[in-house]
C-alpha cells in the first residue's frame, strides 16, 4: 500500500480509536501497518537517543496501539531521566518527550559525582560533559547502593539551586559550597579567592549587597582585595582580610 493510502487509512482508524477510547479492537493492534516502525526522541543532553529507544523494549510485532504505559515507566527509571512522555504518531511511529535531570554541584562518593537539586545521584561522567559546576563539601557520604545523598548534602544542592536562581552570575564563580557549622554557607570563589558567609536563601539583593561590598573594597589599592565577605547580618556587610 502506498504511504498516503496508509497514512488515509490510518487516519481513518484514529478516528474510529477515539470513538473506541480503551476498547482498541484487536484486529486494529494487529495490522502489519500499525507495527512500530519509527521512534523518535526529543529533550536529550546526556542521555544517548538510542539508549532511551532500548529501554522501551520494542520487538518487531509491537504496535503503536500497545499501552504507553510501560514504556513510560520503563524511560523514567533511569537515574538520569526526571519525566517522560509517549505520543503515537500514526501509523507507525512513537514521539518521546524526555526531561532529563541537570546536574548543579558535585558532591563526595568519596569521588566527586554529579547531582541534581533533589541530591539524587546522575550517572554523567563530569570529564566527558565537561562539567563546570561548584563542589559541594563535606564529610557525609551517599549509603551503598543508594541513589540519594544524604540529608545534609541535599539541603547543600537546594542551596546551590537558590543560588542559581537568584544570581546566575555570581554561581558561575562559586567553586565549592559548604555548612559553617551555625547554620550559615560558605561560598568560595577561585578566581578572585574571596569567601562569603550567607544565609540559608539569601535574596538576590543580599548578593547584590556583598557584590558591591566586594567591588568597593577591590577598588582599594592600598588595602587589595578582601579575603571574606560576610552577609550573615541583617542591615550590614562585614568584609575582612587575613591581615585584620
């Protein structure tokens, strides 16, 4: 049969289908037309198109009228995938929509490993994407076999994704991330090395606040750049050197 003859016919039957809502007759699941043919997979960064396509574990005889169902959860299982969703494209072809999970800091498993905001563990390798993300420190390790960093590392990864909402620019620079041991974050930067105390959340005008605290105390030549700044105070900012 010519294509537009099936896709005619196959339009026709789609019809018919959502007349039928669940009740698909078998004769329709059946049809040699209606056998999956063509997948395709949209949304992916780390994740390899045909490494999805192998999760759905389609054989020759699957029709596009079989349940999604399964193929939904069998894609969203994977560590990497957050959710996932299965069109039919008739007659003979499946459409995925996949969101992955981003990775926002490495944490200790004794090596550094990705994570996402939720502390859930990301099977990416960090050399081969490249990874430029703030290292997350402390002495709390993931249990054996378990997905999940601990408590404490988490609450660090949703600080890490306040700090992204809040100021993109300033995260850009952080290169680790760490509780003080009073409730409060330090926030290292490399380049310039400068270390700032913050809050749990802080707003983006508190960052503001200490950018511009940082900016006016490099612009001393005398006195050069400052070694903390420290925002944990409401109403003021503290900025310190070693020397003091």
């Amino acid at each position: 049969m010519r294509r537009d003859g099936r896709i005619l016919l196959a339009t026709a039957c789609f019809g018919a289908a959502i007349a039928w809502g669940d009740r698909i007759p078998a004769a329709m699941v059946d049809m040699e037309m209606f056998r999956i043919e063509d997948v395709e997979v949209r949304g992916l960064r780390y994740l390899e198109e045909s490494e999805v396509v192998d999760m759905l574990d389609l054989t020759p005889e699957t029709s596009v009228w079989s349940d999604k169902s399964p193929w939904q959860d069998r894609v969203a299982a994977h560590a990497l995938v957050k959710s996932v969703r299965v069109s039919r494209r008739l007659p003979d072809g499946l459409l995925l929509v996949v969101s992955e999970r981003i990775p926002i800091a490495l944490g200790p498993t004794p090596t550094l490993e990705p994570m996402d905001a939720e502390g859930r563990r990301l099977p990416i390798d960090p050399a081969e994407f490249r990874l430029d993300l703030p290292v997350i420190h402390t002495s709390r390790r993931p249990p054996r076999g378990s997905r999940h960093f601990p408590a404490e590392v988490r609450r660090l990864a949703a600080e890490v994704e306040h700090l992204m909402a809040a100021d993109t620019a300033f995260l850009q620079l952080v290169s680790s991330v760490a509780w003080n041991g009073r409730g409060a974050l330090t926030v290292r930067w490399t380049e310039p090395a400068v270390e700032f105390l913050l809050p749990s959340q802080a707003s983006p005008a508190r960052l503001r606040e200490g950018l511009g605290a940082l900016a006016d105390a490099a612009s001393r030549e005398r006195e050069g750049m400052p070694d903390v700044i420290d925002l944990r105070f409401a109403d003021q900012v503290v900025v310190r050197r070693a020397r003091n």
